[in-house]
C-alpha cells in the first residue's frame, strides 16, 4: 500500500485559489478509527470558511479540509468493534476528507443505504447528522406540525424538508427564486417564499391567521432572529445552525416569555465522539430505512474531480446551486 496519499491543501488560507493537491503519509488508524479508501467527498460550508480562515478547527480535529466521504473501509485501529476492513461506508470525519485516504471514528460511519450510489452516500453524513440533531432532537419536530427552513435550496435544508415531510410535518421555505423554489417543492415542501419579493414573517402571520409555525430552522442569523422569533406559535422552537447575516441582533425577548418559546442551536463539529456516535445510531434506527426506500435522498447539482476543488468552493460561494456539491476522488 502507499505510503503517502494526494489531498487537497488550503495552505495558510484565501480564496478558492489557494486549494491544490499536494501529499503527505499515511498514519495507521488508532482506537476506534478507521482508515477510509475514499471514493467521493461531500462540499459543505463550513469548508468554504474555514479556507477562508473564519472558521477554525475545533481542538484536536484535523486541520485539513473535508467533514464527509464516502469509501470502502482498508485498515481498522486496535479498538474497533463493529466495522471491518471491506466495509462500505459513508463517515462523518473530523476533517481531512478532501483526500484519497481519512480517518474517522467507527462510530461515526454509516452503511452505504441499499440502493444509495457512492455519490450520493457522500453527500449523507454532514446534512443528515446535523438536520436530525438540530429538528428533531433539539427542535423536536412532531407529524402535523408546522416547519419553516430558510435556504431551503441548500444542502441542508433539502435535507430538512424530506425529513420533516417522511416524518408527516407541513414544511414552508424561503428561497432566492422560482428555480429553487421548485426544487424545494420537489422535495416535499408545501409553501415557498420568495424571499427577495416577500416578507417572509408577514406570509407566516398571514397564512396561519397571526398563530404562527412550530419549529424555524434557521442559518441565517442576523435581521431574521427577530422575525424568526415573531414567527413562531405557543410553544415554538427556534433551532440556529450558523450565521450567513451575522450572530448580533438586539432581541425583543418578550414573545420568548408570552409565547413560552425555546431559542436553541448547536455546532456538530465540535460535540464529543460519543454524542455524534448517538446520532449516528439514530440515523441507522430512523433515516437509513427511508433512505433505502427512496422517501429521501441527496440532491446533487454538481461534481468535481479532487483536483477542481476551487471550482466547486467558488460555486459554494456563489450561493447559485441547488442541493449538494461533491468531489470525486476516484
């Protein structure tokens, strides 16, 4: 086997120009790792800024880009109980993904679904993890509720939206045009916003008759946090999953009071081994079987060879594609 590998370096940071193969040597699994031969690499946000040096590495991560692949599993560390060399996988990594060999936990690693492809089996871990987490752990999302996600074209929520529809919710979305509108109308969503036309806080007031939406997914931050907040109903639950418009905003907290509302979020990155093993094993319980059945699946707008990564960070940054975006590695 090769002692060293290619993967894509973003040296000391910039634009998507500064991404370019290079090589380093393989380390040998410890613990509970895995060694993943990779096939394809999910593009996700946090990628993008962390390239661009405004998002750092939590302690003890990989300093290298890339949270999701796909691949078959060549080498076990001394700890691992349930995977073997050959197994085909899709892994949640601490980086280092953007490449033709990573490490990830054990537990972080999800069977390819039956009738899953590689490609899309990439594209599986960073939204799925996060979208169950953030909607229906901490926003505990419920059959007949209402769901607002805002950048519904996105990878994420994509996600969101078929979840929540295989889960019997009613899910609304913003989005920036009638393209992606129809994406996300394809994927189970019953009301889209144009956000660039229409005041999304005054469609919610006035199509639920001023009651409001039970769970608002939001990545959006900034002017939306307040909105958000009017938003919701008796009992609503506001999950914030990142800050496109910024984290500051001078909130009225009154309706949080009146309304009995819960403002919550999370990071995925950063939680511990054992609680993202725990989200992993609930994905096995609840998502793979509807993944397997075709109720939901990744969107993919475009691929790209390993060594085109700055092509795919500039369409993620040009905020123009639907769904996800993957590197092919081999």
């Amino acid at each position: 086997m090769a002692a060293t590998f290619k993967f894509i370096d973003h040296g000391e940071g910039g634009g998507p120009e500064v991404l370019h193969i290079a090589e380093r040597e393989r380390t040998a699994p410890t613990g509970r790792q895995v060694e993943i031969e990779v096939a394809y690499a999910g593009v996700n946000r946090p990628e993008v800024l962390q390239r661009a040096g405004s998002y750092a590495p939590p302690p003890g991560a990989s300093p290298y880009l890339g949270l999701e692949v796909s691949g078959t599993i060549v080498a076990v560390g001394p700890e691992v109980k349930n995977r073997k060399v050959g197994d085909a996988v899709c892994a949640l990594t601490p980086g280092g993904g953007y490449a033709e060999y990573c490490l990830a936990d054990e537990r972080h690693c999800l069977p390819v679904p039956a009738g899953v492809d590689m490609q899309s089996a990439a594209c599986i871990p960073e939204n799925y993890f996060t979208v169950w987490t953030n909607v229906f752990e901490r926003g505990a999302l419920k059959a007949g509720e209402k769901l607002l996600v805002h950048g519904g074209s996105s990878g994420i929520g994509l996600t969101a939206i078929q979840l929540a529809a295989a889960f019997g919710a009613e899910v609304w979305t913003t989005v920036g045009n009638a393209d992606k509108a129809e994406a996300c109308k394809q994927a189970g969503a019953t009301r889209t916003i144009l956000y660039k036309d229409e005041d999304f806080e005054a469609v919610v007031k006035s199509a639920t008759e001023g009651r409001g939406v039970n769970v608002i997914l939001d990545m959006v931050g900034g002017d939306y946090i307040n909105k958000n907040i009017r938003s919701l109903a008796i009992d609503g639950r506001m999950v914030q999953i990142a800050f496109l418009q910024g984290s500051k905003a001078s909130i009225d907290a009154m309706p949080i009071m009146t309304k009995r509302l819960t403002f919550t979020g999370s990071t995925l990155r950063p939680r511990s081994d054992e609680d993202k093993g725990k989200i992993a094993q609930a994905l096995v319980d609840e998502v793979i079987p509807l993944l397997e059945q075709g109720k939901c699946r990744p969107v993919i707008h475009a691929e790209f060879p390993l060594a085109e990564a700055s092509k795919a960070h500039a369409l993620m940054e040009s905020s123009t594609h639907i769904g996800k975006i993957v590197l092919k590695v081999r």
